[in-house]
C-alpha cells in the first residue's frame, strides 16, 4: 500500500480496505450513501461491503455513461438523498468511473451546501485522474463538465483489484491519460511506457503510482486550474470535440480514447507551433496507433468539431485555447493557432 | 460611503457607484452577464447602467418569487451564459433580491466550475442577509436552499437607494433579520430598534452596518456552519417551515415574515428550555406583532410544519436542531425539543 498525501487528503493506493475501514472509523459518519451503476452494483459493491462494516448503507443507482452525467441524473440523487433524510454529517461514497466520481461529487458537494464525500475510483482512467484534482461536475448543453466546481474529496482509495475484470477498451481509455501525464511531465515514465506492447499484462501499481505524481505535483501547484494546471488539458481540446460528437452516435469514444486522437492532433500543432522535433511527434503519433485502433474523423464532420472547440471551458476572449508540448515532458499552455492549422491536424490524424 | 472589509471581499454601503466602477475598471473581465427579474429590470437596471460603463451587457432575465429558485431556473441561466459564449474570464452581476443573489450566485459559481461574480442586493432582506456570508443555491424537493454551496462573492455593493421604492411588505421582511441579529448578538441594537414605529421614516445607512457587523462576526467565526454561525438561524427552523408550507398557497409570506412568526416560537422554547426570562419573551412577541400582520396557523398544518422541520438542514442524527436564547442578545445553539414542546410553541403563537 502506497500512500500519497495531497494537502487536504490523501490518496491511498493498492490494497485499500484497513485505510478506509480506519477512515470510517475515526469518521463516525451519520449515515453512508454509497452511489454505484450496474457495473459497479455488480462488479463492485459486494467487496465493498464484504470488507468494511456500513451500517444501513443508502445505495443510490445512477445511470451508467457520459450521456447520462446530466442535471437529470443529479436531480434523481439529490432527490434520493433527500427522501433518505441525509444530513450534513452523512458521507457520499462514489463507487464507480470518471461518471460517478464527477457527478456524484458534485452532488454531495451542493447537497445541504455540502457533505463529505470519498472516491473509490474502479477504471484506470478514473484511478489515474478525475479521482483527485478536485474537479466535480457534470456535462451541460452538450459541453462536458460545464456545470460543476472545484472541491476535493475527503479521501481517495485506488486498489488495481478492480481492474482485473475492466474490458480492454476501459484500461485502454485510461491508459490514454498515462500517456499524457508522462508527455507533459515525465519523460522517464514515456520511456518506460514505451515498452509496453500489451496492457492485458501490466502491473498497474507500479505505474499509477508516479502518474498520480505528476498529476499531484500540477493540481498542487494550481488547484484552480489559473495556470499550469492547463497543462493537463494536452490532448484535451482536440479531444473533447472529437469526444462530444460521438456522443450521440453508435460508437461512442471512450474519454481516453477520444484523448488519444487529441494527442495526436495536438502533438502535430506542437510540431508547428512550439518546436515539438518531427520525431518526437512520429513517436507520439505510432504509440499511439499501436494501441489504439486506428479510426478516421469524418471531413464533414470538422466544422462542427472546431465549432465545439470554439466553446471549451480553457478559452478565453473567444479564441480556442491550447497546451501543447516543447519537447516529450514538458509543455507549454495558453498557445493559440488558427482554424486552418487546426484542420491540417486533423487531416494528419486521419492519413 | 461605509467599507466592512471580510477575510477576501468587501461590502461597501452607501453611495456604490465610484467603488463600483473602481472594482470593474481594476478587473477586466471578458464579459458581463447582469441577472434581474422583472422588478429589477425595471427598477434597478437602468440606473446601474447609467452609472457605469459596462460594455455590451449579457441580460439574464429569471422569474422573480421563491418557487422559481430552482435548478429549472439554472438551467435556463446556464443555458444563456453558455450561448452567449461567458468564458471563465466573465463577471456576473447578481442585481436583485434574495433569488438572484442565492440562485445567480449558484450559477455563477458552478458555470465552467466557477466564473467570479458580485452582489448587488436590491430588497432590505438580501441587504442585511443574504448578500453577505457565501451561502448560495436553490430550493430542491420543497426545502428551501437545500441544494447549494459555500462561495464568496468578489464584492457585496449596498445601496439604501433601492429601499426607496420597496414596497412596505419587503422593508418588514428584511427589518425581521435585523430584529433577528441584534436579539441574537447586540442587545443595544435591539433597544435601538424598539423605538421604531415605522418602518417607512427609518435611515436605513445607521441600521444596516452594525446589523451587516452582526453577521460579519459570525460569519467570519465560523464560515462553514459547523458551529456559532448556527446563531443565525433563530428562528429559522419554525420560520422555513411556516415559508415552506405556505409557498404554494394563495398568501405566501416573505421570507422574514415567515422568520418573525418563527422568532415568536423560537423565544417561546427558549422561555421553556434555556432561560430566557418571561419578560424579555413578552417583549419580543409585542415588538414583533407591532409591525408584523397578526397571522393565524391553521393547527390542521401543525403535523406537516414538524414533517418540514424534520427535514432541515441543519438537523443531525434526525433530531430537530434549534437556535434559543438564554437573553435578549445572546444566543445558544445545537438546542433540541421533543415534538410537544414545539406544538406548544406554534399554540403560543396563535394565541
């Protein structure tokens, strides 16, 4: 068991259940809600329950998927919260992925102005990130976690024990923010990444653990995303568009999966525009469609992604906002470039 | 022009308009949404626009009265913030009464996880109240604020100009908070206060700031409410759920005119439980019957009032929390009744 102290919290990751059978203890909650989805209800929870001792938990079942992280779903939990009579000195475990993490934060942050609330994130992409930085929230008006806030829970508890029945597909999503962290700020885990020819076969301890770093080190340093937090944005603007017009079609993006494609996109801007070396960007570029199938972005289907583009968060004064990368491990934020250059990326991703 | 500087903003009363055009030519926001009701719009708007130079406005126009303190309400604010393009870089100015205040000030906060705004609080209640101290949200499920945040404002800009044209009804509603700070913490305001006959011939400037003073100190003690901030809620607990039940009738009250009925009952358990003398109980229901219309509580609503008094947010562990005072200026708080004692209490009222 490692354990990773952040200023307020502490994130606890390996074998987690003395910590957080500690944590209840010497918490001495009123009431336990713990929110799951079916996966989590099924996959989940037993263990949770098998291995602590909740009294009387309040189970709350959202809707699993990006579509459904809505002010509807959070209507239906503050609702259920509600009805159980929930106070201020109840907790809120989050039991599941990025969804319910985000959303279920959000939800115990603004109930009764706020009650306590841990993450017990079980995909990779949520171990390896929207678990800690404090980012709650939900999508809105088809722009993701446009409502939400900044609050850090009170603990976070990573055990890989979840990722054993996690689909491909999942770890791959999360693997795509582990490629990330070490692109932004540590070139050594790029190296080491780069061995890895099969994510069926790792040893996820050992590599989420220096991930969480670099995501420490850079949330510590800006909690409230004024400046080089946007570093963690890389591969992100690109990204969430390509994330969000899929959304409603058949097959959509996995969040890291859409992430990957932004990586690309965005790696070849930092070619351009901030010196990334062509065969830095060619690494960046064959790792990536190593592990990740290639698809192709409609051309007719661009405008409307600059158009989303045009309406992320990180923008200010109008113009589409970038972070994009010097060199492997380090990056630069707050770069802008032209909408044309931004079609020839997504030209060079899709040949 | 009087300054009462908080830990990080200030709340300036008087004439606003220099420190008001001070603050936006200092900060340079993107843009500036502006949130009214009909009543502000009308009333308010054009002078706050005469008086500044701000440039090309967002109006948000929201429906004015308590039932539309709702997340329906956000999601029509959001939803304009977002088509009018608000980045993070933006200011919301909140001009109007409690709702805008509370629920503009929600939006604001959650609206790409937080964009700044500023409160210019317009009716004598949200002067005194609810302008200062952080607490923002809506109404959920029909218990008032029950879904909401912690969040300071960047600036409160108080101007007795708007009390001019207030209606009498809204000068009673804010006058029962200031009844209710110096019962709770200044025994000399509350001799001053006594003196009042009416409510139209007072010179608010001199009320206001050391009632605002009352709730800066506790305020400032005890941002959170975890502890002495729940000094403000004398007779909160009686006064939500009297407002509560009578929202959706015909006559609901104003919010400090459901607190005044509350104050009633509250002084009465605090003659039964935590010694405030007879006299000073008698003194209080006089005063307040003064200038408050004598209301009759049907007892056919006694049980539902105890149901919404069970669901209060201040409550723990299901028992009903109260705020009493041991005398006229001091108050005590995390009191607890059994269900008798309160029926007793709403009896003392009527009679």
């Amino acid at each position: 068991m490692r354990k990773i102290d952040l200023k307020d919290y502490s994130i606890f990751v390996g074998d987690i259940w003395n910590d957080l059978n500690a944590f209840l203890k010497e918490k001495k909650y009123s009431r336990i809600v713990i929110i799951v989805d079916k996966n989590t209800k099924k996959q989940c929870l037993p263990k949770l329950l098998d291995k602590t001792n909740i009294d009387k938990p309040i189970l709350i079942k959202t809707k699993s998927g990006e579509l459904n992280k809505s002010i509807k779903s959070c209507n239906k939990i503050w609702k259920e919260m509600m009805d159980e009579g929930i106070d201020r000195n109840g907790l809120c475990i989050n039991l599941g992925g990025g969804v319910i993490g985000d959303m279920g934060g959000f939800c115990a942050a603004t109930f009764k102005r706020g009650i306590d609330f841990i993450q017990i994130p079980t995909t990779l992409l949520s171990q390896v990130d929207s678990s800690i930085g404090g980012k709650l929230g939900v999508d809105f008006a088809d722009v993701k976690n446009s409502v939400g806030l900044f609050k850090n829970p009170k603990a976070v508890f990573i055990d890989p024990c979840w990722l054993e029945s996690l689909p491909y597909r999942q770890l791959r999503s999360g693997f795509g923010e582990i490629i990330k962290h070490s692109l932004i700020d540590d070139s050594k885990q790029w190296k080491e990444l780069s061995q890895i020819k099969d994510l069926k076969k790792v040893d996820w301890s050992s590599i989420l653990v220096p991930s969480l770093m670099v995501k420490k080190r850079i949330v510590e340093a800006d909690p409230f995303e004024d400046n080089v937090r946007k570093a963690l944005n890389f591969g992100h603007t690109v990204g969430h568009a390509v994330e969000s017009h899929a959304l409603h079609s058949d097959q959509p993006y996995l969040h890291g999966e859409a992430i990957a494609i932004g990586m690309i996109c965005e790696a070849y801007l930092s070619a351009k525009i901030t010196g990334l070396p062509d065969s830095e960007l060619k690494n960046i570029k064959d790792f990536i469609n190593f592990h990740y199938d290639k698809n192709h972005l409609k051309e007719d289907s661009f405008p409307f992604l600059i158009h989303l583009m045009t309406k992320d968060k990180k923008n200010e004064r109008s113009e589409i906002n970038f972070t994009m990368l010097t060199e492997i491990g380090k990056a630069t934020i707050n770069q802008t470039c032209n909408h044309d250059l931004i079609l020839e990326s997504l030209d060079y991703f899709n040949n």
